[in-house]
C-alpha cells in the first residue's frame, strides 16, 4: 500500500546511544518532515525537507540530525540519546508544499522512543 | 511565525448530537492552509478535512465541516451526529511557507 513506512516501530535506548529512525515514502511527494510528540504538546517540527537535497530546522532541532538521502528516504538521527528525547516521532510528507490545494499530509504510523 | 490555538483540552459530548472543537491561529502570510487530524487510541493520524486561506466556502468533508472565520481567525472543526468511534485527540493544524504547525489538541469523547 502506498504511504509513508516509519522503522522501526519502538525503540529503547541507554543515554548516550545513537540511532537513527528511517522514513520511506513511495507517493512520489516531495517534501518531508520528522516531527515528535509529547503529551500535551501536539506535534512540533523538528527538520523538515522541502525538496530532495535540501534539509532546515524546524522548531526543535537540537539534538537531532537529519539526511535527505534521495526523494523517497528521509532519516533522523539522534546521535546521543537523553532521556528528554524520549517521545513519539512521526514522519510526514506532502506531495509540494507550495500547492495549495486539499493535499493532506501523511503521516507514518510513528516511532515510540524511551531512553532510559 | 505561526501560532495555532486549541483552547480545549477535552471536550465530551453524546453519541448523535453535534459537536465544535475550536481553533484560533496567527500568521502573517497571506496565503495559507489549515488542516484537521484525528489521532485515535492506536496512533495513527489520520487527515480529516483542508481549507485554503482563499477558499470562499467552508469545507466539508462528510460529518466534518470546518467553520472558517477569516476575519476572526479562526478554523472551528464540526463534527455532526457524533459516533462512538469520534473519540480521539484532534488536532489544528496550518501550513504556512513549507511547514506544517499544529495545536496541542482536543480529546474528544463520545459517550452512548
């Protein structure tokens, strides 16, 4: 089926542990984004990828690294792990994001970090 | 920069009747999108309904209808004749220039 495929699906690290959480789309969009959330905290951006070989921070990049290995692959990296990064990370990706339009965003089924 | 307020945490309501979860934002571009996401117990997030900035009608989608009050900056989400399986965290959303922003959520509960 088509849509965004997020691996892997739980995760426990040690602190100080790297890991890197893989997305894959096969829609053919262009844009991509990493995104974590925290009860009571909704969802905030963390990189985003507008287009294949660009990569920007979003409002919560410290910690992480991202690389935008071709159009399908998007991967976040946390080089060493703390216990504030402990959340649910979410991929996401959108056809342009300049088209206005009805395009949704979709959404991978997410990955629940703990670091311990 | 982009602000997206849900100013109800939970919200309860009856199976069959009508219920509004609100939403305020704040931008400065003139053009933009806002959006509403389900998200039930399982996790996943699920796309519910899209209104452009430009769009002159309210979306609908379904028993979803987006109440948009441009001047007034708002993007209320209706959902009519409320269903057991409504219950869930919904969430806000807008796009501006390449990003996407959302609220921190409204729990919904829908009781028989």
């Amino acid at each position: 089926n088509a849509g965004v495929t997020q691996t892997p699906k739980f995760q426990v690290l040690k602190t100080g542990q790297s890991m890197t959480l893989q997305c894959a789309q096969d829609m053919n969009h262009n844009s991509m984004y990493w995104y974590r959330q925290d009860p009571g905290m909704g969802l905030r951006l963390i990189y985003y990828s507008a287009s294949e070989g660009t990569t920007d921070k979003g409002e919560v990049p410290n910690g992480y690294n991202v690389s935008r290995l071709n159009k399908r692959e998007f991967s976040l990296r946390l080089e060493s792990a703390a216990p504030s990064q402990t959340s649910v990370y979410f991929c996401a990706s959108i056809r342009a994001w300049d088209r206005p339009g009805i395009y949704g965003y979709t959404f991978g089924s997410g990955t629940r970090l703990t670091v311990v | 920069a982009q602000k997206i307020t849900q100013t109800q945490p939970g919200m309860f309501v009856q199976e069959k009747e009508a219920v509004t979860l609100d939403c305020t934002y704040d931008t400065s571009d003139p053009s933009y999108g806002l959006f509403w996401y389900k998200q039930p117990s399982s996790g996943e997030m699920i796309f519910l309904i899209y209104q452009g900035s430009y769009d002159q009608q309210n979306a609908t989608e379904g028993r979803y209808s987006l109440n948009f009050q441009k001047a007034r900056k708002s993007a209320n989400l209706v959902i009519s004749a409320s269903q057991l399986g409504d219950s869930a965290m919904y969430f806000c959303a807008m796009r501006g220039y390449s990003t996407l922003t959302f609220g921190k959520g409204t729990m919904l509960l829908v009781s028989p």
